[in-house]
C-alpha cells in the first residue's frame, strides 16, 4: 500500500453507509487511473441462485459495483469481475456452485487479473467457506449475507491487496470475511433496478421458525424487522421514479414486526403501503401459514391494490410430519385456513412448497399431502425432494427415507400437482383481466408479455410503449401456465 492509500484508508468515515459510499469513489477513482482516458470501465458479471431475496441482495451488489464504474454484463467467461450469490437450502444449489466455479478455471488461469468473488447463504456455512478456499485457490474474495454492506470496502481491501502481493500466491492475497450473525441493517446502499417499472422491498431479514429441514436460520441468523418508515420512505421514492408494484420481501412476512414492540404489524403495513400514489399493485413473499391472521385476510379483502396471488407454503399435510418439521400447524388447521381465504377471496390464487421425503414420512403421511393437494387445488406448487442440510436437527434424524420411495412419491405427487394446475390455470378464460406490461414477448414479433393480478403470465400483441404499464387485457386462451389474448 503506498503512502496515498494508506492516509485514504484513515480518512475512511465510520458511519454506514457513508464508509461503503467512500471506498466506491475510492474504487473508481483506481479504476479510472488504471485505464485509459475514456475507455469504458471494467466488467462485472453478477450470477444469482435462489430465491428473491438473493435477487434483491443482487440488486444492491450491482449498485455497488456500476456505481464504482463497472460495466454489467452477462459473459461469465469474459466479464473482468464475477461475482456468484449463492444459495444452500438444498443440496443441488451448492452443487451448482461448484460446477460454474469449476468451469472458470481454465479462464482464470489464462487471465489471472479477473476477479472471481463469492457472496450469499452459502458463505455462512463454515464448510463450505473451508471448501473454496482448499480446492478453488482462485476465488478471490468471499464474504457472506450479514456483511453485504461491507462489499466496496472488501473489493477495495482486495485491489489493494493484489497490488503489493503480485509475486505471492492467489490464495495469500484472497479477502475472507464471513460474520456470524448481522450486527445492522444498512439503508440506503445503491441500487441497480432491473425493471423501471416493478421493485422488490425487503421488509424484513432472516427467520426465526426453525423448521427442522430449513438452514435459513442459520445461514441468515435471526429475524430482522426494517423500520416501517424507512420501508415506507423507500416506496415512496420508488413510486416517484414510476415503479407501480411492490413486491414485500421477507422469509416470513407475516410476523414483520415482531421483533420490536414499537412497530406496526403486517397487515398495517400493507394498508400504508395501498396508500401511496403511484402504486397500483402490491405483492409479498412468504406467508407462513401459522401468522396468516383474520386480519391480513381482511385487509387483503379490502384493498383492491392487493395481488390475489398468496404464496403459502404446506410442506407436508401430514400433522405428524408437520409436527416433527415443526411448523406450528396441522393438516386440519392448514385446510381451514384455505377454507377461510378462499370464502373471503374467491378469486384469490394459491400456490405453494411441498416437500417429500422427510424423515419418517410413511406412504400414509404422503397420502396426506396428496389429499390436501386435491382438497386446496393450488394454481401452482413447488415440489422438492427432501434434502439433507448439516446442523439443522432434520438431519440428524435417524429414519431418513430411501431414495427409490422418495423418487416414487415425487413422482406421483408431482402428476397430482399439475393434473389440477392445469384445471385451474385456464379459468380466467374469456375474462377481461388487468395486466402489468413487463415486455417484448421473446417468441412473437409484435406481441408482449405481463402479469395478472394473480401471477399468470398474458401474452398478447401489441405496442412497447405500453411496456411498464397497466393494461386491460381479453383472455382469449389458455395454454397450461399462460394465456393467450388481446388488448381490449
Ligand atoms: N429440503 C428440501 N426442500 C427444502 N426447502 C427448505 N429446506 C429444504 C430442504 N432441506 C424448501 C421449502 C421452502 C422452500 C423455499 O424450499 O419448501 O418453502
Ligand atoms: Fe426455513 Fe421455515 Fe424459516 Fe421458511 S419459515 S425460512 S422454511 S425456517
């Protein structure tokens, strides 16, 4: 480091996120006086796996780095900075991983100066962070989910890093910090949007459920509500530069604010929210079913702005398993309360997360599951074979199931599943529906693609201007998972 960094370093402010906003001037500024006058900055290429929260910490990780003159884009074998936000709640995404890290080898060996970095739930596991730095010698930089607002900081940590210690090794030179629970949230760190006109908010951080399958707890600590202010303050800003739907982001949004007695609940949210000019449409993600209170299903009821789509995940339908899952529910009491929105809210679209293959589920436990699937009749489930994740108390159970009756029940569970989605997916036809234009429909010359209020893609022909807009929308057929239809 020479005597410039080092007084650049101590003049850094203490204060977030004024600290990151100063090592991303001091990161440009490096870039600049590398490169040419005039020449486009490097590229970044920001890979996501996961869920929407993943896609959201993205969001802000490109902000971060176009904002420190980066050039996004999507070549990972070319890109001057790659950068992977991982996912661990199954065995297959960390797989993934290692298969794309795998493959970047050969290009990094040809171009040392590329800069490959490793983010996300996947980072908090102490194995796994043993693992990269053993057998990919080439990752430059890993951090995990609690310190992403740390992220300007550590890649300047890294530019710097390299420059002093050229002859020495990769992985001497590599920048690790990994923190083992959130010690803030961070506002106001930049943002790269992806569409103008649609934005997902985080409402809240981590869960605190414990479910005896799920590594989330551990990998995203504990639950953390934002401040409704801020959250508020946020959409409002939003609203102003043209986005029209929110979609509220929380591992389990419907215990948003119990983590501070000052704080509004849920559903108080939402109304807040629905009062904001500018936003037409408001969606959230995830519903535990244990919190969905007679209150969030009035509110729901009452305000028109509200999506009719609601993500509830059962699991199992199964009282024992959902018991030894712990999911604070039965099968009886997860049907009533299907019951209870579906009469409130005829229209309302349910999807939802199964799993099969948890410890100890018997033929008469799937049987279960399968009699909810038909009695809910879900628009759309996500199915998953049970996957076993080190630490959580799931794994340590003994009666773990075989593969071939896992595979079987999958199977079958799956056909179940899209024998009624395909049922219901079409019973809008012939109906009138809005829709948000989210684009060019990538098959068709002329024609666009958007959403329904309840999530079911429309393609239709007609005008890009009308892209990021609201549009009235004649259903004319169904094809499975999307009509086909016309501007009204
Ligand atoms: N195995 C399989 N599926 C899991 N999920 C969470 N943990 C596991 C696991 N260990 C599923 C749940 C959850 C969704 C996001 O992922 O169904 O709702
Ligand atoms: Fe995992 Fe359960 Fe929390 Fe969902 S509610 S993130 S499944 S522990």
């Amino acid at each position: 480091m020479d005597k410039q960094e080092k007084e650049l370093l101590a003049l850094a402010p203490q204060e977030e996120p004024a600290r990151q906003y100063y090592f991303i001037e001091a990161i440009r500024r490096k870039l600049l006086e590398e490169r040419p006058a005039g020449a486009p900055g490097p590229s970044c290429c920001v890979v996501t796996f996961g869920c929407q929260m993943n896609a959201r910490d993205s969001e802000k990780i490109l902000g971060i780095l176009q904002k420190a003159g980066f050039q996004e884009t999507q070549q990972e074998q070319q890109a001057d900075l790659v950068l992977f936000n991982t996912c661990t709640v199954r065995e297959n995404a960390n797989e993934h991983l290692y298969g794309r890290l795998g493959r970047l080898k050969r290009s990094k060996k040809e171009h040392p100066e590329r800069i490959i970095a490793i983010c996300g739930c996947m980072m908090q596991e102490a194995d796994e962070v043993e693992k990269v730095q053993q057998k990919y010698p080439y990752v430059d930089l890993i951090f995990g989910t609690h310190n992403l607002y740390r992220f300007a900081e550590l890649l300047f940590e890294l530019l710097i890093r390299r420059e002093e210690e050229t002859a020495r090794r990769a992985r001497e030179r590599r920048v690790v910090e990994v923190l083992p629970a959130a010690d803030r949230i961070v506002e106001e760190l930049p943002n790269s949007r992806k569409y103008p006109f649609k934005q997902g908010v985080n409402i809240s951080f981590g869960c605190n459920n414990f479910c005896t399958y799920c590594i989330v707890p551990y990998v995203r600590g504990r639950e953390r509500s934002r401040r409704s202010d801020d959250i508020l303050a946020e959409i409002r800003q939003l609203a102003s530069e043209g986005v029209v739907e929110v979609m509220l982001l929380g591992q389990n949004v419907n215990s948003y604010g119990n983590d501070n007695p000052e704080e509004i609940s849920f559903p108080e949210l939402l109304r807040r929210v629905c009062r904001i000019d500018g936003i037409r449409r408001v969606r959230f993600m995830t519903s535990h079913p244990k919190d969905l209170s007679d209150e969030l299903i009035q509110v729901m009821a009452e305000e028109p702005k509200i999506c009719r789509h609601l993500h509830l995940p059962m699991q199992s339908g199964s009282t024992e398993i959902l018991k030894a899952m712990n999911r604070r529910y039965t099968k009886e009491g997860y049907l009533s309360l299907v019951e209870k929105i579906r009469s409130r809210i005829p229209d309302m679209s349910l999807t939802t997360d199964i799993i099969v293959g948890f410890p100890g589920e018997t033929e008469e436990d799937f049987q279960d599951t399968l009699d909810v699937v038909r009695k809910a009749r879900f628009d759309s489930a996500f199915t998953f074979i049970y996957s076993k994740r080190t630490g959580t108390p799931a794994a340590a159970m003994e009666n773990q199931v075989p593969e071939d009756v896992v595979k079987d029940r999958f199977d079958r569970l799956l056909q179940t599943v899209e024998g009624i989605s395909k049922e219901e997916s079409g019973r809008d036809t012939g109906k009138t529906l809005e829709v948000l234009v989210e684009g060019p429909d990538e098959g068709r010359e002329g024609w666009l693609t958007g959403r329904l209020s309840n999530n079911i893609l429309v393609h239709f022909p007609g005008d890009q201007a009308l892209i990021g807009k609201l549009a009235m929308v004649k259903l004319l057929s169904s094809k499975g998972f999307y009509y086909l239809g016309e501007l009204e």
